[in-house]
C-alpha cells in the first residue's frame, strides 16, 4: 500500500511537470498593436526628443554626439537648430503614412543607393533614452536594403540611406585599406513601425523609436531577378525607389506618390519580373548580344560582354588589364532599312536593321521594354 501511494505522488507529481512545461513552452500570444495608434505615441515621444535634445558637437569626420537640454540650459534644440536642418520624408507602410524625421550632417559625393542595393556603411544604434543597443564603432560592413533579402535590414533603412551619397574611395593602401572622404552622414529618427515593432530585439523593448547616426561610405548595385538589367535601372521614374506591391501587408492602398515601377502592368515590378515588358520574352533573352557582336569582329572591339548593358561603358583606367568598353548599350526596337525593301511591311519575316543611333541615342526606348519587339508572327 505504501508502495502504491508512493507511484501515485510520483505520477502526480510528473503530470505537474508535465503540465508547467507545456505552459512555458506554449505562452499566450500577445496581438500585436494598431499601427496608426502606435505611430501617434512614437511620434509624440520623437517630437518631444527632437525638441528637448541638442547637437553637442559633430567632427570632422561627422561623428555626432547628442545631448539632453539641462533644466535651465539655453541650447538651441535639434527641431530648432539651423546648421543641420531637420529634414523628413513621409514613408507609407502598413497603411500609415510617418513622417521620418532626419539630419543631413553631409550629402556625399557619390552615387544615391536604391532601396534595394547593397551598401557599406558605419552605423550607432540607440534608444530616445540614450541607451546604445549596438554599433559598428566607425567600422563600415555590408548591408542588403532589400526588404526581402534572408538578412533584411529594417524598413526605416531602405527608405532613408537612399537620400544620402556615397564618398569618395582612396586608393589602396599597402594593406589593402581603403578610406573614403565625403562620404553622406546623417541621423535618422525611426518611428517603431519602420523598425522591430512588437517584436524587440535584445537590448531593444518592443514599439520602441530608434535614432541611428551613419556614414554611408559605398554601395553594390544588385540585380534581383538576375536579368542582366540592375534594380537601379528598374526605377521608371527614377525617385531611388521601388516597392513591390504584391506585399499587401506592407502596402495594403498605396497612394499615388508611390510607383509601381512595372512596365507590363502585370501587378509584378520590373526588378522581380523576368519578361519587363510582357511580351513572352525574357529579359535576358532580349539583351543577349548576338554572337557575331561579342569581342573583336572584324577589327572593331564590341565588347567583351554577352549582353547589353544599359548604356555604353568606357574602359576603366584604374584596371589596364581589363578592357571593360562596352560601345553599346540595350537597343530600342530598330530603325533602318527593311530587309527586303520591295516589302514595306515590316514583320518577322521582313525586320528593319538596326542603326548604330538604336544602340546609343538619348530617351530611347530599350527592347525588353518594348512589347512589339521581337516581332510577332503573322
């Protein structure tokens, strides 16, 4: 008998177990919280932040440093100061459009990433508390603005680098270091919707507003749909950014500000789509070189590429070794003499040459944007 009570509080006491493991490793979930009532808190906490702290000094080299105004101190805030104007940029996400607010403490020199590109920078996270949650200490490392990338940065990144430039390289060291001067620097101030939301990160509470200083010191084009066009040439309108609105958690009703940046209008972007222009044809299909316009014919350099690129490209002087001249660039749909003149239709069987003009002139409109070419069967 006492054997038997003695399984039965074993057996009691392993259910408890059990029991008390299944609730740890099952919480409750927490909904996430309204997007648009979130912002009104995060940007009231920003606003007040902008106006109660000021620009204690910012380097030579554009490291920044913040401060609390003291009770009773006269310094000028950052919502008030002149030498680094505030500047903001209204971000739709989530169906809330925020007004990102950001110091520009240098433009840089270079080129503007797209939202999308991978870029080399240097960067000190923080709290509106002061406290610092991570940073690079001043040391640049790579990172993909695209949002659908395995290691994505947070929305806020994508949407503000790009209204910054990159600087200028130095040449190689004997170590191989290389420095950049002029490079774009700036703070920006990150409502909680563009950065870890509900979800937190270490150091950082769930909803938090973030404020990042940065120096973007270089940037690598990319190509998302590996048609031998980059993201950045996608850009129809050419503002440095594009979104895919298939995401419809992201952009549920996108405002007309924001373009689609898709020439087929088949509801997929340029950058992600394969066939740009509809017409069953890929992309790289149709700026395939053909073989007869690659490397040296007949004593004239074509290039050394199996594709078009965008634009004509000159040899780059800092790599005598390559000839990177690319005469040509992606042609629009040709302009010379048909092939059998006697025939004024033009048609697959009969197509006009193209003019050395299709491959370079201005404003031009490139094949794989042009849905009547190639031509279609009669």
């Amino acid at each position: 008998m006492n054997k038997f009570k003695y399984y039965f509080i074993l057996l009691l006491a392993g259910i408890a177990i059990v029991s008390c493991s299944k609730d740890h490793d099952d919480p409750e979930t927490v909904p996430l919280r309204d997007y648009k009532e979130q912002y009104k808190a995060d940007n009231d906490s920003i606003v007040k932040y902008l106006n109660t702290h000021y620009i204690k000094e910012v380097t030579a080299n554009f490291d920044i440093t913040i401060e609390k105004i003291p009770a009773g101190g006269t310094q000028t805030s950052i919502m008030n100061q002149t030498v680094y104007p505030l500047q903001s940029r209204d971000v739709y996400n989530h169906d809330v459009t925020y007004k990102v607010y950001y110091l520009s403490l240098n433009k840089g020199s270079g080129e503007a990433p797209l939202n999308s590109d991978r870029i080399f920078a240097s960067y000190t996270g923080s709290l509106l508390n002061g406290t610092v949650f991570d940073s690079s200490y001043g040391v640049g490392r790579s990172f993909e603005l695209y949002l659908y990338a395995a290691q994505s940065v947070i929305d806020g990144w994508g949407e503000i680098f790009p209204q910054f430039k990159t600087g200028t390289p130095s040449a190689p060291a004997a170590d191989g270091t290389i420095t950049y001067s002029d490079f774009g620097a700036g703070v920006m101030f990150l409502p909680s919707g563009l950065g870890y939301y509900g979800s937190g990160q270490d150091a950082i509470p769930a909803y938090s507003p973030l404020v990042f200083s940065f120096k973007l010191f270089s940037l690598q084009r990319l190509d998302h749909d590996f048609d031998g066009v980059f993201d950045y040439q996608e850009d129809l309108n050419g503002d440095g950014y594009i979104y895919d609105f298939r995401d419809t958690a992201r952009y549920p009703t996108p405002p007309a500000t924001m373009v689609a940046d898709d020439t087929d209008k088949d509801g997929v972007p340029d950058y992600v789509d394969t066939d740009d222009d509809g017409d069953g044809y890929s992309t790289y299909y149709e700026i395939t070189k053909p073989t007869e316009h690659i490397g040296w014919v007949n004593g004239v350099f074509n290039g050394a590429s199996t594709y078009y690129p965008w634009d004509p490209v000159i040899d780059n002087p800092s790599t005598p070794n390559t000839d990177e001249t690319e005469p040509r660039g992606i042609p629009r749909r040709p302009t010379g003499p048909l092939k059998n003149p006697a025939d004024p239709t033009e048609s697959i069987d009969n197509p006009k040459s193209f003019l050395p003009a299709d491959y370079t002139a201005a404003g031009r409109k490139r094949i794989h944007l042009d849905n009547t070419y190639p031509y279609q069967k009669k």
